[in-house]
C-alpha cells in the first residue's frame, strides 16, 4: 500500500471510530509495523490533521474534520460509478475489489450534495457473458506484467489441443467476453494472444524478462490482428 493511501485510511479509521483507536489495531488494520502507524501519525498532526492521543491510549479525530473536497463534476461522478460498476464484467475480483475501494473513497470526502446524488445513481451493469476464470488469477497476471516476471501456463486451444508454454506477458486486453493476454511466446518465438480461459494452470516465475517497446507491434493491443495464439 502506497504511503499516501495508508494515511488517508488511517484518517478514516479514526474518523469512524466511536471509541480511541491504538497503534496496534492500526497496524493490523494496514498490514505495517506499530512504528510505521507511529510515523504516519506524527506526519499527519505535522500537517495540521487534528489527532489527539499517544502511543499505549490509542488515537482519535477530533470532531468536525473534513478533509479538501474533490472538485467532480456531477458527469465526472456518473463516468466513475459506472466504470467502477463494469469491473463485475471482467471476472478479476481484485478490480472489483479495488474499483469498490475507490467508490468508498470518493464518497467519503464528496460535498454532502454531490455524496447523496452519487448514492441515488440509477447506472446498472449486467454481468456480460464473459466466462468464468479457472486456471490463472488475474491479479497474479497484472504483477507479472508491472514486474516484467515470465508465466509458465498450460494452454488449450479452441480445439482442445494442449501445450504447456512460458510467456513474456505485456498486456491485457479486456473484451465484453473475453480477456486476451499479448504475450512474447518461447515456445513459438513470436508474439502471440492468449485467452485467459483457456489457460488451464498458471506461475508466476522469478526469470525477469526484458524487451524493447519498439520491438512490440502495434497489433499486440489493437482490435485488429487479435486472433488466439497460433499452434
């Protein structure tokens, strides 16, 4: 977690807590050290956030803070809820996941007007027919993209022939049905799509790859060219 998300959440922790909170239950609540919850404390009360408390009592906001107010335009708010509200399409529960967090924030600090009309929005998103994931998790996959890490994966054709293979993964491409991964295959030695559905187990490797952007065509992410890896 970023420093700056855990601070935000320390504040609203603290804002919805009826009784003081300690550095412990924060800590756990985070994932860190007490000493890190320490540190964000004294760097919140440096800038000002009126917390009250000490270390072994426990911590409280004091009453009537707010905090700045993000400047969205009622459709700036609409295009957010309903972004949001499509990750249930994709089968990836950590965008899911994520895309409520990011709800849960923005309504946290939103003027009292724009927060109630962000509650009444009548946006409603099917769940589309995209088929259910089973042999890789996409979260794994996002990692394995930002930290340029090789895939080991065991793939299925549409005609059901298998072959186990070790991809360079170098994006997603998310469709109303399908999420299609472009990939540097080893096993072809070429750029290659993967439907996600179709991979039947998957690993994250430690190997790191590196490649040039250059060398990566232009179709790899483009509608056009998007056809299953080739056997």
């Amino acid at each position: 977690m970023r420093r700056g998300d855990r601070l935000f959440d320390i504040i609203q922790t603290l804002r919805a807590a009826a009784r003081p909170v300690t550095a412990r239950m924060l800590a756990e609540r985070l994932e860190v050290t007490e000493r890190t919850v320490y540190r964000d404390i004294a760097t919140l009360q440096a800038r000002r956030v009126p917390i009250e408390g000490a270390a072994g009592i426990g911590y409280i906001l004091r009453h009537g803070f707010e905090l700045p107010p993000l400047m969205f335009t009622v459709e700036e708010i609409e295009a957010i809820i309903v972004g949001a509200r499509l990750t249930r399409r994709l089968r990836d529960p950590g965008l899911e996941d994520a895309a409520r967090g990011v709800l849960e924030k923005i309504g946290a600090v939103l003027p009292e007007a724009l927060r109630a009309g962000a509650a009444r929005a009548r946006f409603f998103v099917s769940e589309g027919s995209h088929a259910e994931l089973r042999g890789i998790n996409l979260s794994d996959l996002r990692r394995a993209i930002r930290e340029s890490r090789k895939l080991h994966i065991g793939y299925a054709d549409a005609n059901g022939q298998r072959t186990q293979r070790v991809i360079w993964p170098l994006g997603l491409a998310y469709f109303v049905n399908a999420t299609v991964i472009g990939a540097w295959c080893e096993l072809r030695q070429d750029f290659r799509h993967f439907r996600a559905e179709r991979i039947l187990d998957s690993a994250v490797l430690d190997t790191v790859f590196k490649i040039d952007p250059k060398q990566v065509p232009a179709s790899l992410f483009g509608l056009e060219g998007l056809t299953e890896a080739r056997m």
